[in-house]
C-alpha cells in the first residue's frame, strides 16, 4: 500500500456495506478517481459531511489491490450554499453529473479541475447559473475531445460569414452552412448563437449576456441534445433541472 496526497471535489457518492462510502473525487493532479470512505456514513463521522458532492478538499489516500481508501481529509471549503437551496443544488449536480460522466478516470486533467472549481464558486456566488452552467458544459466538452466544429460547415467547408445563420446537428459535432442540404435532426443555429457559443470556448464566461431569450432557449435545447446523444442516455440533473424551472422556463 502507498500513500499519496491529493486536491479533490467530491462529484458523487454512494453506500458501501454498511457504514462506507465510495466517492468519487475529481483531482486536481490525479483526475477523476474512486475511493473508499470508511466509517462515512456512521453518525457523528466526519465523514459523513466532507464526503457529500462539491466539497473541496484535501486528501491522503492509500492505494492498493482494490479501491484507494481515504486515510486523512481535511476540509477547503463545503459549498455548503450549493447543497442548502434546490435550485442551486440541481445546477450544481448537473456540473458533477458532466464531470463525472465526460472525464475519464485517473487521466489528469488540471483545466478541467480548475473549471470545476471555478464553477462551482461562481454558482455560490450567485452568477447567472444558466451562463456558469452552459460555459462549463462547453469547454469540459472540448476538454473531454467533444469540441463543437462551430467554425466551418462540415460539409462544404464554407465558413459562414459573422452573423449568418447555419444549422448544428448534435450527432456530428457541428454546424452546416444554409447552402447545404439540412441533415435530419438538426437545429436552426441563429449567427449570434454561434459567436456566443465561439466566444465561450475562447474564455468568455458572460457569452450569453447578449443573446435574446429565443437564442438561449435554443441554445439549452442543442447542447442538451449535443451531450445526450454523445453520452448516449439522459442526464439525471438534467430531468431534476427541468422538473424544478420547467421545461420552457429556462431563458
Ligand atoms: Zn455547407
């Protein structure tokens, strides 16, 4: 057995026995990984709190033949805000849920950790949670080799000029030009969306403060379909998401 130091958000967890728990962690220098929480749902443990998602922390874990076992953890900060109110709560599991199912595990990846942890501060610190939210799902998206092609129709070629409208089909990444046949299934991408979408993979975290609510009802609609048909399977916070604000009463 070895022993190793890690910097981790917690995404998930779930029973193990019957007073365990397995978490998984997003690391800041291992990537995503498993691992046993002993005692953690014993009352009293100070386990029990320090293993509930979002909670950022500081680890020394043993690694063996199974799973690695918690040895110390230390608390950074709780988030506790984010697991207080329901609608925080659901847009916080959602960014877990994307995390959890995009990365793959123990591949490091730094800028997907520090995007996560930017995330989830923004969400605590009250920031628009659909921009925060849809940043996040993009550029862990790009992170993860799923990078939207926004800039050249996937057909033609053709770069549509600034402002011109295209199409995004979901099941091949991208966008086609309006000269092109309209493949099944794919949605109507306004000029702006697709400047807002471009300009939030370059960084830009208030990419949606200039669209209309018409273009950021359609950009919720094709990046739901763009991570559901690569995940091949609903996202649950997503369905949590909706049965909170409604179907249509994102804007
Ligand atoms: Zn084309």
């Amino acid at each position: 057995m070895t022993l190793y130091r890690a910097e981790g958000i917690v995404l998930a967890n779930r029973d193990l026995g019957e007073a365990d728990r397995i978490v998984v962690l997003l690391c800041r220098e291992q990537g995503k990984i498993e691992a046993v929480a002993k005692g953690a749902r014993r009352p009293r443990n100070r386990l029990v709190g320090l293993t509930l998602p979002f909670n950022h922390l500081r680890l020394a874990l043993f690694s063996g033949r199974g799973l690695d076992e918690v040895s110390q953890v230390e608390g950074i900060r709780s988030f506790q805000r984010l697991r207080d109110d329901l609608l925080l709560l659901a847009y916080g599991s959602y960014l877990a849920e994307l995390a959890g199912e995009f990365l793959p595990e123990r591949e490091p990846c730094p800028e997907a950790f520090e995007l996560l942890l930017e995330s989830l501060r923004a969400l605590e610190e009250g920031k628009d949670p659909e921009g925060v939210t849809g940043f996040f799902a993009l550029n862990l998206l790009a992170m993860a080799g799923f990078r939207p092609a926004l800039t050249h129709c996937l057909a033609c070629g053709r770069r549509p000029a600034p402002g011109e409208e295209s199409f995004f089909h979901p099941a091949a990444g991208g966008i086609y030009c309006l000269t092109c046949p309209r493949p099944s299934g794919a949605f109507s991408l306004a000029g702006a969306l697709r400047r807002a979408m471009e300009e939030a993979l370059a960084g830009a975290r208030d990419f949606l403060v200039p669209l209309t609510p018409k273009d950021r009802r359609s950009f919720h609609l094709l990046l739901r379909a763009f991570l559901e048909v690569r995940l091949e399977k609903e996202l649950r916070s997503l369905r949590f998401l909706a049965e909170l604000v409604g179907p249509d009463e994102r804007k």
